[in-house]
C-alpha cells in the first residue's frame, strides 16, 4: 500500500557560530568526544578534543562544578511541573534542568525544592497513583510513539506498531516473526521512511534493547537532513 505525500515535521535550521554550538552541546549532555565528532559530521566544523577543553574553560563551563544554589533552582522547577513535567520524578526533572536551561548541578540537589514545590505529587509518585496529563504535540510527524505488544506473543503473534502523536494515524502495525529483534524493528522504520519520503523529528519509545538500532538510524536521519544538534530527536 502507497502511503500518502509526506508532510513535513516542524524543525530548525542552526546556523551558529562554533563557540555557541559547542556551548549548546555542552549542555545536551555531550562528552568532549561527542562534540568533536558532531561538528565534524553535522556542521563540517573539524575542531580537536584539546581545542574543544580550551573553549570550554573559556566560556566558564564546567562539568562538576555546582553553579546553582536553591533560590535559583526553584523557578525553573516549578516551570517545568506547571507543564509537561507534572508526573516526573526528581532524576527526570534534573535531566530537563541540565539539558533546556544548562544548569551543572548534582541530581540530588533537585529533591528538596520538588518536595517544597509539589509535596502532593512527591507524595503520588512515591505510592505509584499519577495523574493524567494533556498530551500535545506542535503538529504532524512532530514525533512518533514506538511499542511492541506482547499479549498474543505465546500464541505466535508478535506485534509491533507506530503511531503519529499529532494525528494518531498509525504507521506501521506489523506481526512478524519476533517484536525485539532489532534488525526487525529496524526494517520497520526504514520501510515506512522509504514510503514516506521522510523521517519524523523524534521518535519516542522503551529502553528496551530492540530500540538500539532505530535510535542509531533516527539520529542519522535527523543528523544528515538538517543542521542541527540531534540529541534530543530519540526520547
């Protein structure tokens, strides 16, 4: 079956200079490494692991150092649960403060504010009763959820399947011969991207070990279309 015309998922074009692109990667959680190997393959910047530590000390960026005392972690952790972050527990919550506002400080020192903030949702969390939330999503192929079923899997019918966040159409629904083999699930994506025309802007999905290869692929596809950091593209 063709499927029909693929439409665009919203993205951006990051053209910036080499010293806040370092900085944004910095932030994203990237090694001294990673960042190298980034602006090689995605900007075409070549730019030596030794450079990459003296720009780093330039701009005053450092991993271990807590740059953050309680008064100024407060705000941005109350932003976060008056959105989409309502149902996270302390570890996601530090995850969210290192990567979209830079902060450098040990995940320890998010719980005591997120318990004066939202004792009712600690207190949820830590009995395993969460609330729903209101999904949304800027518009189609934003990002694809991606799961396996394995309520039919004894009786020989494993499943696996993809859905669009944005318009809830489903872009694969697949039973094969096993739904955690990651060359399978592979084969799932690239298929649909083929017949598409395109690739999503995320995909989000388990940590499950057949996911391993889709995430390498997502990352490519994101990294080698646009010119932008990628990190975040696999949730």
């Amino acid at each position: 079956m063709v499927l029909p015309v693929y439409t665009p998922a919203l993205h951006r074009n990051n053209n910036m200079p080499r010293n806040e692109l370092i900085s944004r990667y910095f932030a994203q959680g990237y090694t001294n490494k990673e960042i190298s190997q980034a602006l090689i393959t995605v900007h075409k910047i070549s730019i030596s692991i030794s450079q990459i530590k003296r720009i780093l000390r330039s701009l005053e960026l450092k991993r271990r150092k807590v740059n953050l005392q309680l008064p100024g972690i407060i705000c941005p952790i109350y932003k976060i649960i008056q959105n989409s972050g309502q149902c996270l527990g302390y570890r996601a919550i530090w995850k969210r403060l290192t990567t979209e506002f830079g902060f450098v400080i040990p995940w320890k020192s998010v719980m005591e504010p997120l318990g004066m903030i939202d004792p009712d949702g600690v207190a949820r969390r830590s009995k395993g009763r969460l609330i729903r939330r209101r999904y949304t999503t800027p518009g189609p192929n934003f990002v694809w959820h991606i799961d396996g079923y394995d309520r039919l899997k004894p009786f020989g019918f494993p499943i696996h399947g993809a859905i669009d966040g944005f318009s809830r159409r489903i872009m694969w629904l697949e039973v094969g011969p096993s739904n955690n083999n990651p060359k399978i699930i592979a084969r799932y994506i690239l298929d649909t991207v083929e017949q598409l025309g395109g690739c999503p802007q995320r995909c989000r999905c388990d940590l499950g070990t057949e996911n391993t290869v889709i995430e390498e692929i997502q990352v490519l596809f994101r990294a080698l279309s646009y010119n932008e950091i990628v990190r975040n593209c696999f949730l």
